[in-house]
C-alpha cells in the first residue's frame, strides 16, 4: 500500500490558503499512485483556532471549506485530513464540535476519527471547545482495514479509554494518526514510545509551522509492526513523502544535536510569526551580552538580515566592549546596526526626575531600562514591524527584568529558554558558525546598569531549580512576585514540557 505522508504548514483561519496547501499536497502524492493521503490534525481551519470556535460564522465556513476541498480532489485517491464536524449535542456556551479526522473519497466527506481524549495539560484546554468523539470502527483502503486516530488518542496511558488499543484489538492493518504535537525537547522519543506500545504498523503525520506561540515540528513517520522506523520525515519544513508499505526497510534515524534542534525550533517561530502576521521587520536591542546576541542570530536567519536591524543603547554604566561587540556581531550577520546614546535622555530623566531618584538603587536603574524600551520602540513605530525580546526563562522566573523596560517586545523567541540552556546555546552557534565575539559568550552576565555590576546569582544551579518548580505547577517567594511581569510578557515561543506561556495559568493573586 502507497501511503503519502503530508505535513504541512497551515495558518489559522486561512481556509482558502490551507485547503490550497492540501491540494497542492494531495495532488504531489497522485502523480506518485499514492493509495491514501494523509494531511495533520486540523489542517482546514489551522491549529489551534481557539476561542475562534466559539463564532459560528466560522464554524460554518471550516464545513464549507471542507466540501470545497473534498470537491475539488475528488479525482485523487482516498484523503484523511483533519477539520472540524458538528458534535452529536450541543452545550450552553460550549460549540458542541468534533476535532475530526474525515476520510475524503471520491468528493464525499466520511467522519473516520473524532478526538475522544481532549488533552487539559500545559497549553492545551481542548474541552472548551471539543466533544469526546464517538468510538467509531476501522475503515477499509485499498483493501486494507485502517483504524484512524487523532493525536492524543495515540497518547493512551493513563486514560479510561483506549482507543488506538480497542483498534488494534479490533482486528486493524495499520493505524493512522494525524497530529498537530507541539514542539518540546525530547518530544520525538515519546511520540515513538506511544507509537511502537501499540505493535501495529502505524503512520504519524504531524503538522508543522508555527502559530504564536506554538511550533509544529513535522517529523512525521512510519513504523512497521516491529516498531522499526521505516521512514521519517524532515523536521521544522514542509515535506510530502510517499512510501510503500510494504517494501520500505527499516531506516536509521538521522541524528540532531540537542542545541541545533532547539535553534531551528527557534527559527521557525520567529519566520512563521512575521510571516502569518505580515510583519516585514524586527528591531532588537542588543547590549553586548549573550541572550540577546542569540535573538539576533535567530531573527537573521528566521527573516534574512535585510528585514533585521539591531539597536546599541550604551550609557555612562555600559563596558566599551559591549557596543564594540554588539557592531562586530551585527556586522558578522549582515544585519542592520544602530547606536543611539542614552546619556541625554538619562540627565534629562534625572533632572525631570530628582526626588524620586535621589537614593539610586532599583528606581534609578528601572529608569535606565524603560529609556531604552522607548528608543527600540520609536523605531517600531518609524518603521514598522516588530521589536523582538531577549529575556530568557530564568530571569523571568525570578523577576528579574524591568517591566516597560527590557520586557518589551512583542515576540519573545527564548523565554521558554533556562539561562543554562541559552549559554549552551549561544556555544553551539559559535561552534557552527562563528559570529558571536569571545567577549560575549565570556563575560559575567550584567544589566550595566550600574558601575561594575553583575547579575546576583549563580544560574547553572537557579536555572534547574526554577525549572523544576515551573514543571511541577509549584512557586517560591520569587515566582509569586513576578507572576504579574510574566502575565505581561509579549507571546512566549514554547519550547519545553511547561510552556512559560499559556500553560502556566497560576494567578497573580493569591495566599
């Protein structure tokens, strides 16, 4: 059996551009006699549509979009594609809707799978907007009985339900799970560990792209009864693959260095957010140190170093080198680089400001930080585009960033990233490429925003612990006195098991 495997970059709410993205995948796959096509999880509405769901107006629109698209490939083989369909009750308050696996064939729409375990963990809230599906029997393709799924129907342990067991015990040849599995470090181990439990050939096709905050890594693949890997795809691209079933070999995994699968992670959130936005540039501050030089890595790869321009702000506190550097590292990139000093301001705002800041301490220095969020941001609004921020998951964890200050920025590409995790980061990009200056990736981390000062902790220990205390829904004195800056952060690129995003919902308020 040819099955084409198709994942695909989706945007959600674009229906015309995404049923277009699945035609142009559907037809790759009938000019090679694929006998299925398998598209990811919510690929006609995009994912994840959210409180959008809640607007019938476009509820109806996904259905129509989805009897364009089954139509207008009705001269193509068997499609499975994800979308939404109308649940069997409806709520109050509630859509009442299936996140739904539909088999087209032949310009007919046929419910194959609906979700039945709706995930409530880390950024995922499916209940508001989904019903538990029905468990619904095997289908037959190409004389094959296939038992489709819908991504965390495949993730069973620990669920009442079982359905990619009751499949499997039901008698099928081959399951198919169409998925849109956010990016997570190490989250291709576990997606293969459910895979292989199930001893069934299964087919994972996984979107990819990135919606906010959210990263679609694709490495979509095909496992035989063994659990042997006999194909996989690539990972942060679109790619429409078609495989025989039954004459593919066992195929070796190709190897990704934990570092380069984070950047290209990155990378992809940054592109897809200014493109699905139509944003056409992206300002950064860049103060001579090492988070900050890894965001603008990132955003000259993610939009080309044309759209990229990097903004020195040094004051009477800044080390020479750091400016110095900060030009050498925009030169190395080919990005934009400007220098705007913040002496004039800073007297000005100590003349205006006097009493307030007569004793320093944290008031003077928050000053310093809210001047140069004006800067970036003046030339946000010269320009146009977006200013990218360089806080990274430990400061922010420990509240230490100034709020309208060095927290501005509407995209925050590292701050799902520990401070241990952005040094070795910053290491691995200087291994491959190069243009990060001894200075920055040597010197003790430092706001300068005072003579001779350096960050107050020792972050290869602060940074676990952090973590840990965010992965387990917990908090110290330092977390509860920063929730109110995180809740204000610009969108936060998930990429670990506990988004600093969305899914950590821990009020503000509290005892």
């Amino acid at each position: 059996m040819r099955v084409a495997l198709a994942q695909i970059n989706t945007c959600v709410g674009d229906l015309e551009g995404n049923v277009e993205r699945c035609l142009a995948a559907i037809e790759t796959a009938h000019s090679q006699d694929a006998a299925l096509v398998v598209l990811p999880e919510m690929a006609v509405p995009g994912y994840p549509p959210r409180d959008i769901l809640f607007d019938s107006s476009f509820t109806e629109a996904v259905a129509e979009a989805t009897r364009d698209l089954a139509h207008r490939a009705s001269g193509g083989p068997p499609t499975v594609v994800g979308t939404l369909m109308p649940g069997d009750r409806r709520l109050p308050h509630h859509p009442g809707l299936y996140n739904a696996a539909v088999l087209l064939d032949g310009g007919d729409v046929r419910l194959v799978a609906a979700k039945r375990l709706l995930p409530t963990y880390d950024v995922f809230f499916e209940p508001r907007w989904f019903l538990p599906g029905p468990a619904l029997p095997p289908t037959v393709v190409a004389g094959k009985r296939v038992g489709f799924l819908v991504c965390e129907d495949l993730w069973d342990e620990g669920y009442d339900v079982h359905p990619a067991a009751e499949l499997v015990a039901g008698g099928v040849e081959l399951l198919v799970c169409i998925s849109a599995s956010p990016y997570r470090r190490g989250i291709l181990e576990q997606r293969l560990y459910h895979t292989r439990r199930q001893s069934c050939p299964l087919i994972y096709v996984n979107l990819c792209g990135a919606n906010d905050e959210l990263i679609f890594d694709g490495r979509s693949f095909a496992v035989d009864k063994q659990g042997d890997v006999i194909a996989r795809l690539a990972g942060f691209e679109e790619e429409v693959r078609v495989i025989d079933l039954e004459r593919e070999a066992p195929a070796e995994l190709p190897e990704e260095h934990p570092e380069e699968e984070l950047y290209r992670a990155l990378v992809l959130g940054v592109r897809d957010f200014a493109q699905k936005n139509r944003l056409e540039r992206a300002f950064l501050g860049v103060s001579g140190g090492i988070d900050s030089a890894v965001v603008a890595v990132i955003a000259a790869e993610a939009l080309g170093p044309e759209r990229v321009t990097a903004i020195a702000i040094p004051s009477r506190y800044n080390d020479p080198r750091s400016t110095t550097c900060a030009r050498e590292l925009a030169q190395a990139l080919g990005i934009h680089f400007e220098v705007v000093e913040l002496e004039r301001l800073h007297a000005a705002a100590e003349e205006t400001l006097s009493d307030l800041l007569e004793k320093g301490g944290t008031t003077a220095e928050n000053i310093q930080a809210r001047l140069r969020a004006m800067i970036l941001m003046s030339f946000v609004n010269r320009y146009g585009g977006m200013l990218l921020n360089a806080s990274n998951k430990t400061e922010l964890a420990l509240g230490y960033a100034t709020i309208y200050g060095d927290m501005a920025g509407t995209l925050c590409p590292i701050a799902d990233v520990t401070k241990p995790e952005m040094i070795a980061l910053a290491h691995w990009i200087d291994s491959v490429r190069g243009v990060i200056p001894r200075f920055i990736l040597e010197r003790p981390p430092s706001a300068e925003l005072r003579p001779d000062q350096v960050d107050p902790f020792d972050y290869a220990k602060v940074g676990p612990a952090m973590e840990r205390l965010v992965r387990e829904n917990r908090s110290d004195a330092a977390l509860r006195r920063s929730e109110h800056k995180r809740w204000q952060m610009g969108v936060i690129l998930k990429v670990s098991a506990k988004s600093f995003g969305t899914g950590r919902m821990i009020p503000i308020t509290r005892r």
